[in-house]
C-alpha cells in the first residue's frame, strides 16, 4: 500500500515539483531516500550504542527499577492483557493529548499567560480562538477518537496478539526500545508524506483533506481534526502499523503513541515555544498548503517540497528555541513585502 501511494501520489498531487520532478527524478529521489533512511539508520545504531552505553549508568541502575515496575503490573493484570493493553495504548494516549491540549487550550482561549502568547507563530490569529470553530473541532476530535482510534487499537490488539504477547514478562531492552522508536519515526516519514500528498490531489483534497485545512492557523487539537478517512490512512496507520510490524513490547508501543500525540500536538499548536521541537515547519504547510508534507522533513527535502519553505522567516525560525525571546523578536518579519 505504501509503494502503491509512493508510486502513484507524486504524479497526481503537488503540481510544481512533480513538473520539476519527473519519472527519472522520482527514482533518484527513491534512491536518495535509501541512502538516506539507510545511513541514518546506521547512525543511530552507532550513535544509540554510544548513547547506551552513556546512558547505562543510569538506566542500568534503574533499568531493575522499570522491570520490577512492569512485573508488578504484570502479575496484577494476570489474565487481564487486553485491559493492560488498552490501558497502555488508549488511557495513556489519550490522557497525554487532553492534557498537553488542555492547557494550550487555555491559552488559545484566554490569551493568558501572555507570557506564552507571546510565542505565536501567526501572530494576528486565533487570539482569542473563534469558539464556534473550536467546538466543532473539539467535537470532530472527540469522534475520531473514538469511533476511530479506539476500534483501530483493539484491531491492533488482535494482530499483535497473533505473532505473541505484546504484554510479555520481559521489558525490552533500552537499546532495543531506541531502535524500534526509530525504526517508527522512519515509518511515519515514509508512510505519512505520501498519503498527505495523495490527499493534497484535487480530488481527495476537496472531499476529505480541505477539512484539516480549514484551520490556516491551526491550534493543537487540529492535529486530529480531519475527516474520518483520512485520519485512518494519514494519522493513525503511519503510527500504529510501527509497532504491529515488529511485533514490539506494549511499553514501547504505549510510548511511541504518547509521543506520536504530544508531538503532532507540538507541530500544531500555533506557539514557537522554548525547549520543544519546532512548529515552524507544519505551521508553514497549513498558511501555503503546498509545502512541506512530511513529519521531519526528510522527504520534503527530497521531493523538492519544501523550497519556498527555505528563503523564508519561518525556514530561519526552524530551530530548537534555546533562549526566552521569541523568534519572532529576535527574527522579525522583513517588512511589507509578498511572501
Ligand atoms: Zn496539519
Ligand atoms: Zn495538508
């Protein structure tokens, strides 16, 4: 399904590069993408072995620590995986969103703390958010999640359970937990920018995609906000089909979705803040809809999808926010003059 997308969306969608492009130029991007993915891969087992053996010291110490944890739930949910699944890989998840978007959502709606609205990214929108629009948002939200998310988990459940236990005994290693993290991340690159640009064909688009665009200055909740359809092929296959593949631990899977949520939450949220990982790059997708259609960038960078994206502000702004000041402070806006 993933060749098939591979094959069929640059054609389709996304006029400018695909004229760039052509069938030769999609085979040398496939190519680059395979050095690419292929060397990272190779780098983050070494660095992760590096890493490990950094880390071990701590987690070696705490690494009973987590097991003595997870055996103890093990014993109490004996019998009971499904429960401990769900628990891990529905409550979890689903606490992580509510709780990362209710707090943004209170910015969002109140403009206070100032000091975080200070942060936004569009700084003329959604200040205060329109409550309309957020209601059908919440509501839409609410819907996928689920009638959705939730059936798509148990389906998850059922196939993991075939190949073994997702909730073994045993905890997997660190180093194997990293690996299979990356392995996901990967997996979502690959998987999440063909189906978006599919989706950005003219067809898919005006039937399905054009709902997550309403929001030109979206908010975190708006992650999630979609037509149902699209938020199986493009929001949570790319996510859970990582863990089903490999067959992995229910800890890990359980903290890839949380890590899935939070960050699509952070690409979304409309606030550059300090510390986090940049919004920048999803935020610019949603203001001119024809850029930037990955998760990291990788494929963007590939497929030429993201030129515009790099002779602007928002390209300068792209970075890990070290200090206080906003980015918007420390690199304003060249004034008046088309983007
Ligand atoms: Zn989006
Ligand atoms: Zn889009």
């Amino acid at each position: 399904m993933t060749v098939e997308t591979r094959v069929s969306d640059p054609r389709g969608a996304a006029k400018t590069s695909s004229r760039q492009e052509g069938p030769g130029g999609i085979w040398d991007s496939v190519k680059k993408t395979v050095v690419v993915i292929g060397s990272g891969i190779l780098f983050l087992a070494a660095f992760s072995n590096s890493l490990t053996w950094h880390l071990q010291r701590f987690w070696g110490a705490s690494g009973d620590f987590w097991q003595n944890l997870w055996t103890k739930l093990f014993v109490m949910f004996e019998g009971h995986d499904a429960t401990l699944f769900y628990l891990g890989t529905m409550l979890l998840p689903t606490l992580a969103f509510w709780g990362s978007n209710g707090l943004l959502l209170l910015v969002d709606t109140t403009g206070k703390p100032s000091f975080i609205a200070r942060y936004r990214i569009q700084v003329d929108k959604n200040s205060p958010v329109d409550p309309a629009k957020l209601s059908h948002a919440v509501r839409n939200v609410i819907f996928n999640q689920v009638f959705i998310s939730m059936p798509m988990v148990v389906a998850v459940y059922y196939l993991m359970s075939l190949r073994g236990n997702p909730c073994g005994p045993e905890l997997p290693t660190f180093h194997w937990a990293l690996m299979e993290l990356a392995m996901f991340s990967i997996l979502e690159e690959i998987m999440f920018y063909y189906s978006h640009r599919l989706f950005h064909s003219p067809s898919l688009y005006k039937h399905f995609h054009k709902q997550h665009h309403e929001w030109t200055a979206p908010i975190g909740i708006v992650s999630i906000y979609a037509h149902p359809l699209e938020h199986v092929i493009s929001n949570m296959l790319p996510v859970v089909l990582g863990p089903v593949i490999l067959g992995s631990h229910l800890s890990t899977t359980s903290m890839w979705y949380c890590l899935a949520f939070i960050s699509t939450t952070i690409s979304h949220c409309g606030y550059h803040l300090p510390f986090l990982p940049s919004p920048e790059f999803h935020d610019f997708h949603h203001l001119k809809f024809n850029q930037c259609f990955g998760v990291f960038g990788v494929l963007d960078r590939l497929h030429g999808t993201d030129t515009k994206f790099r002779q602007t502000k928002q390209y300068e702004r792209h970075t890990l926010l070290t200090s206080l000041t906003p980015l918007n402070e420390s690199v304003p806006d060249t004034p008046k003059k088309g983007q």
